[in-house]
C-alpha cells in the first residue's frame, strides 16, 4: 500500500509527474518547442523559407522579457559534434500515385452467373513447397469454378487453351468429390448438396472426374467468405434436377439474347449435321434422310428406314427413325414393340458388302410369346441377306462384364493412377494394375469383337447383339466391330458419325453412366473403356486411323462439359421432353421445333482455334486417295488390296492374337476365361479351328489399311493408355520424351513431303488448276516444317503429357528408379510378377 504522495508503480520513473511540497502536484513548464507566445506578442519578422530573426541578423521581438536577449546569440553557434556517418542523401518528398487495382473478374458465357467468390487464395502447386503458388480469387458460377490469378503459371512451357475454359477452370459436371480441410481442428469432410460446414475451411481437395486434384488454400482469405464458397461449389455441383445443368440456360439465352460465342451461334448443332472443325459435316442422325444415306453407302438394299417411332410413339428409349428389315411392316413392329424390354424392337447398325448384317435388340420380356416373335425377327433378318445366310446371336450379358463390374475396375484404377502414393506402391505396381482388371476387361471387349467380326467377315453371317435393355454393353461390342470392319469410321467424321448413331440416337445412358446428377448407383465409365479399346487399335495399327491419342483423350474430357447435349442425356426423348419443358417455364417460342437446340461436341470450333485442332490429326494416317499430278492433270490413285503397310510385314504365325489353341488352353491366372459361361465355352469350342484358321491367315499377311483390322490380345499388345491416366501426375511428366516426340518427327516429315507436293503442282499445273489446291495448299499438321531442309530439334515444351499441363494438380514424391517409371520410359507391361520373373 503506498502512501498518498508516493509515485504510482506502474509507471516508469521518468513519466511519474513531479510533487511538490505537501505532495501537491508542481506545475511543470512546457517543452521549449511547445510554449505558446503571449497573446499580445506579434510573431515578429520571418526571414525566407520560414526562418526565424536568430538566422537573419534582426533584434528580437520586442514581447520578449527583459534579459532574453542574452539568452539568444545573434551569431550561430559553432557546432561542436563531428558526425563521422557519411550524410544521407537528400530526397525529394515526391507524391507516389498509388497503384490501380485490377479487378479480377471471370470470363463468363451466355447464362453464366456467378453464385459465390472468395479473395486472397492460393492454389497450391507442388506439396513440398508453396514458393510457385498462386495467388487469386476462386469463383464459383453456374458452369465452372475459376481461378483467376494474374501471376504467370511457373514451370508450365505449354498450355493447350479450350476456348469455354480458363487455363484453372474446372466444369461443374466435371467434379467427383470436394473435400474441405482445416489444419488447426485437424478436421475433414467431404461435402455433400445441402449439407451445412460446422467449421471454417483452410483447405478445399476437388477431385475430378479427368483424374485431376486440384487444391485451393485459404490462408488469407476471410473464413466466412471461403466457407460460403465451399457451399456453393458443392451445391452447384451436384444437381438434384437435369434443367439446373448449364445447358439450358446457356441455350436460353439464344432465344432470348442471340449471340455468338467465339464467333458461333450458341445454339448451332441441332438437326441437320454438326461441324467437325474440317470442312466435313457429321451427320446427327435426327432425320430421316441421315439413317438414308447411311443405307445406301454399306449398300444395304434388303433394309428401309422405318419412321413408326415417329413423335416417340412406341419407344421413349429409340430414336424417331431407325432401319428394320424390308418384310417387316409397320404393324408387325408396333405389335413386336410390347414384348420387348423398354419396347426396343431390332434394329440395324451396319451392313458387310457380303450382304451380312449387325443388329442390336433387347431381351423378350414376354416369356409365352418369346419364342414365336424370335423366329419370326430371325426370319426377316435372314430374308434381308442375299444368300439367306443364318443369324448369330450374341447375348452380351453372358459373355462380357457387367457395368457394375466395369465400374469396380475403374475405382481401383484411379485409386492406383492419382490417389495412392507411388513410393507405398511400387514394389506390386504391375500386379496392382492386374487385379484391377481393367486391361482385363479391354481385353474381352477386343476379343469378343474380334470373334463376331470373323462371323460377318468370313461366315457371311449376320450378327444379332442382344443384351437386356440393349443400351450399354451392345454400343460398346457395335462400335467396336464396325471400326474393325470399316475404313470409314477410322476417320474422324466417320468416328463422330459413329458414336452419334451407335452411342447417343441408340439411347446410351449418358446422363445416369456419366453421374451428371451424382446419383452413383448407375454410373459405369463404358464410354471411356471404349474410348480406350479403340486407343488399343490406334497404338497397333496407327496408319489406318486419321485421328490421333489427343482426339480420343479430348473427346473423353468434353463428356463432363454441361454445355454440349451430346452427351447429357440417356436418350432424344429425354432430351425434347425436357428441353421443351423448360422452354415453356421460360416463355420461349420454340414454333415446330422439337425441343431446344443444343450446341453438338462435334463442332470443335466452340472450343479449339483452327490451329489446336490440328492436333487431332495422325501424321501416321495414310489416306484412302492420293493426289497427284501428270502432265498438268489431277489424277487419283486409289489404293487397292495390294497396297499394304510395309511397316507391318513379317509378323510371325505364332502370334495368333489371343485366339485358344492347344498350348494355350489353359488360362493364365485370374484370366476372363475361367469367368465364362459353360455355353459360351462349347459355343466357341465349335467355331475355334475355322477362327484360329481364319485370324491364322490373316497375321500371316501384310495388313490392308483400308480394310479389316484385327487386335493382338497377348500380354505386351494390350497397354495402359497412359496420356489419359498420367497426363495430370507431375512426377509422370516425361520432359523431352514419350510417344509425342515421334509424333513431332513424323509431323514434320508429312508436311515437307506436303510442301514437295504444293511445289510440284505449282510447277506443273496450269493457272485453271491452282483454285483446286487452295485447300490442299494449308498445311495439315500441327508441328511445321520450316523448309525443306528443317533439321530442327526436338521442342523445349514436348512432355509425355503434350498437349496437356500437370502444372497446378496434386502431385507426389519422386518415382525415379520405381517399376512404374521404367514402364513409363517404354518398358512393357506384364500381367504378373510371375511373368515379369520369367521376362528377365
């Protein structure tokens, strides 16, 4: 306790105030700089610059008291502190502008709103360090999130640029998981649509459905703002209802706004033909003169185009028009239609110049009528071939895995590509990806179209795939055996073609496999698997296809953009019914339209400049024509049976591409074989001398480019389609190396014989001809040629993953050294560690 007049102890010494006798407070004169001049006192003369009489020389101001003058020298005083700093520069006080921020703000597209955004994010780019992260803003619209930074993106030499999206963008539908993070309640969870956020996100994971990770850090960000976001993006994401998909209102605003996007009409691809980016249009097959043209072109004189489904009358699952035989009558069909699953009678795919068909059907429901209707569609199938060959029918359901184990592949794929650290993994790496059985069930895709295309090509017998509901595993086997038997669908307006009429008018289910709804219990990646069957055939036979891997991988990317109607519905029905519904809440006109148009995936030029489209070409491709010029005449020699590729002669009999024979009959470890139905066993016990013959003869010849293609099915032949699954893994990345390296090669070898051909046809054609080879003038390739002479290197830029960036995605430790980067170089894949003992 301290006394009245003592100082307070929580304060210093020298700020406690000076006490006086009895304690009082003494008066305390104010500092010398601070005492206020008398009011009567005038301030006195200022000599320049503010300077007072004491610098000027004058007498001091007549306020002063008595005797201050003493106090004051009229000469300045000698300094008598030496300073032996040097002197700091004299700096002029200048007004800095302070600096306009930008605003960051998204690029959006017709309809494209912004919901929510969060300020001060960083997106990670490496895990072991956060010196290249990027600072920005994290956006969520109606379509996409989007980052939007305006730091360069570190260590990236290319970016392939999509046109609808940012280099950071990633489509809504195109979200598989979001996982948010907080580092100091060491808390995670794994958002769901309408679920509430208990704590404030540090950290958000996107899982993609292209195998990306992408991770955002909110550090600095207001945690409020970033849990909103969070929400957002997650509701958004996962749609309880097909209209909340950006399509339709991207497609809305052409009716009420119209417009262009990159200098396209928004709602361009409806009936009629879709623009492929070459010249080339893709028929949709919405019409009747569509399923027409394509009768006539495989020469099927025995079919005709049936309009019953006209209006989807019978079937909701069946396009409005579709080829049936010639003896069935339109109420032969409408009575059939109830006896079958979804109402989906037969109908034709595609005709052998032997006159032999391919056929899809659904299974008879009808178990009393069953037999008779069967006979009676097998009669008219068989009427409808020339010779009156007999039918083979295929039940699909029997002999190839379910969706729901395709699926189960899948899972464990990605789990082994992008989630699993590949140090924890790299011992059992190769049989990991065994017991996937993804390569696996590839495999019995191939072969299993391989068996029915020696039925058609040799037999001359039609084929009948029949499968439940005929709207999965029936596309994928059709598909496939019509690019084993036709030319035309190795091209990319034949592939396009292909996949519309096979794929999107036959009512694949895209909406439910791709899980643009999020409901899980029907989503199966068979488009993919397919995808990645005719990759098998592209990387065995790369001649004979004119489109390339970046097309395939490409295609496989535009699934998950909700803009496109190709691949958002599970058939046309869905899609008028729908399309109209929401044109009606919106008072849109549609007049006799049926539905709302939506933009089509097959024009490329709402994503891709003329110049990145040219990647989608082969350089390998060898055309059915070629060009040339004789004595000032275009003339064109086509190629006949005996112009094969001498790239593929000598390949030895003893590869008789996976087909069984004696030695081996007995099936490698968890092969497909021990899997198959005992019918299906006795059936292909019967065919197998013929078939083993068959493909016998077919290896032991040079391959016509131009006609039908068989796969290798052994081991080595069936590969890891690694620009899909790797591209996104930094620590995959091969700089300098991979299959693009030989594609840039090969690029440049095509367009200086390209530039050999424009010289010649200049030399030797006359001035008439020279408007005939304006197209043909433009270069083809992506990768050019500076001239004849062009010896230049291989390009900073070219990865493994050209023309695709991992920059910016979630990446691991180093694999050098593992059996997968050895695999990654261009080591073989084997299916077993047993097997890759008995390799070495």
């Amino acid at each position: 306790m301290r006394g009245r007049g003592s100082p307070r102890p929580d304060l210093p010494s020298r700020l406690a105030p000076p006490l006086g006798k009895w304690g009082r407070l003494r008066p305390v004169p104010p500092p010398r700089s601070s005492r206020a001049a008398p009011a009567a006192c005038s301030p006195g003369p200022r000599g320049k610059l503010g300077q007072d009489w004491t610098t000027q020389g004058g007498a001091p101001p007549p306020c002063l008291p008595p005797g201050a003058a003493a106090m004051f020298s009229l000469k300045p005083t000698k300094p008598t502190f030496k300073s032996y700093l040097l002197p700091l520069p004299q700096v002029e006080d200048k007004i800095i502008p302070e600096p306009k921020i930008k605003k960051l703000e998204p690029v959006l597209l017709p309809g494209e709103i912004v919901v929510n955004e969060v300020n001060f994010v960083r997106k990670c780019i490496a895990t072991d360090t956060s010196q290249y992260d990027l600072w920005g803003k994290l956006v969520c619209s109606n379509f996409k999130i989007s980052f939007i930074t305006e730091d360069p993106m570190p260590l990236q030499k290319f970016h392939y640029k999509n046109l609808l999206l940012g280099e950071h963008d990633v489509p809504l539908t195109c979200i598989e998981q979001i996982v948010t993070v907080n580092d100091t309640k060491r808390k995670q969870k794994v958002l769901g649509p309408n679920q509430k956020l208990k704590f404030n996100p540090t950290e958000l994971i996107i899982y993609c459905k292209d195998f990306r990770i992408v991770r955002f850090r909110f550090d600095e960000a207001g945690p409020e703002s970033a849990k909103k976001v969070c929400l957002a993006i997650a509701h958004y994401s996962q749609p309880t209802d097909l209209q909340l998909l950006f399509a339709f209102e991207y497609v809305g605003k052409k009716y009420h706004h119209p417009a262009t996007v990159n200098g396209i009409d928004p709602g361009g691809g409806g009936s009629g033909s879709g623009s492929s980016g070459s010249g080339q249009q893709t028929p949709l097959f919405e019409t009747y003169s569509d399923w027409d043209r394509e009768i006539k072109r495989t020469g099927a004189a025995e079919w005709r185009v049936c309009s019953v489904n006209e209006g989807y009358m019978i079937s909701t699952c069946l396009p409005e028009y579709f080829v049936v035989p010639s003896s069935l009558a339109d109420q032969d069909l409408k009575l059939y239609s109830y006896s079958f699953i979804g109402r989906r009678m037969p109908f034709w795919c595609w005709n052998h110049s032997n006159g032999s068909a391919l056929v899809r059907m659904a299974n008879i429901k009808d178990v009393l009528q069953q037999r008779k209707i069967d006979q009676r569609i097998c009669n008219a199938i068989t009427r409808s071939h020339p010779q009156r060959s007999d039918i083979h029918k295929s039940d699909l359901d029997k002999c190839l895995p379910s969706i729901q184990e395709i699926q189960a592949a899948f899972i464990k794929l990605k789990q082994l590509c992008v989630n699993e650290p590949f140090e924890e993994t790299e011992e059992k790496w190769l049989s990991s990806l065994e017991n996937t059985h993804w390569l696996e069930y590839v495999r019995s895709f191939l072969k299993h179209s391989a068996e029915l295309v020696y039925l058609l090509d040799s037999k001359h017998v039609s084929v009948v795939l029949q499968e439940d509901e005929g709207r999965d595993l029936s596309c994928f086997v059709a598909s496939l055996i019509q690019v084993m038997l036709d030319p035309y669908f190795r091209t990319i307006v034949g592939f396009q073609s292909l996949i519309q009429k096979e794929w999107v008018m036959a009512g694949y289910q895209f909406l439910d496999r791709c899980n643009h709804l999020k409901r899980a219990e029907k989503e199966s990646p068979l488009f993919l698997m397919f995808l990645d069957s005719v990759w098998q055939l592209l990387e065995q036979y790369p001649s004979a296809f004119e489109f390339s891997e970046t097309y395939l991988t490409i295609l496989y990317d535009s699934t998950w953009i909700s803009l496109f109607g190709t691949f958002l519905f599970n058939c046309p029905h869905q899609r008028v019914k729908q399309s109209t519904e929401f044109g009606i809440s919106k008072n849109i006109q549609l007049g006799d339209e049926k539905g709302l148009k939506f933009p089509s995936v097959w024009d490329w030029s709402l994503q891709f400049t003329t110049r990145d489209r040219l990647l989608f070409h082969n350089p390998w491709y060898i055309g059915k024509s070629a060009p040339c010029v004789q004595n000032g005449a275009v003339k064109t020699f086509k190629r006949t049976k005996k112009n094969y590729s001498s790239t593929l002669r000598g390949i030895p009999p003893s590869l008789k591409n996976g087909i069984i024979n004696d030695q081996e009959f007995l099936p490698r470890r968890n092969s497909l074989i021990l899997k198959l139905k005992p019918d299906f066993l006795q059936q292909m016990d019967s065919q197998t001398n013929n078939m083993e013959q068959y493909f016998r003869d077919w290896f032991s010849k040079p391959v016509d480019l131009h006609g039908v293609i068989i796969p290798r099915l052994s081991g080595t032949h069936i590969k890891l389609w690694k620009l899909c699954y790797f591209r996104w893994v930094p620590e995959a990345q091969i700089n300098n190396g991979g299959f693009i390296t030989a594609f840039h090669k090969i690029s440049l070898l095509t367009d200086q014989v390209d530039m050999l051909n424009r010289s010649l046809r200049q030399h030797k054609s006359s001035s008439s001809l020279q408007a005939n080879f304006s197209e043909l003038d433009q270069s083809r390739m992506y990768f050019r040629a500076n001239g004849l002479n062009d010896t230049a290197g291989t390009p900073d830029f070219l990865s493994s993953s050209f023309p695709f960036s991992p920059i910016g995605n979630l990446c691991r430790r180093s694999i050098l050294g593992t059996p997968l980067s050895k695999f990654l170089s261009g080591a073989k894949i084997w299916l077993s560690t047993e097997t890759l003992a008995n390799e070495d």
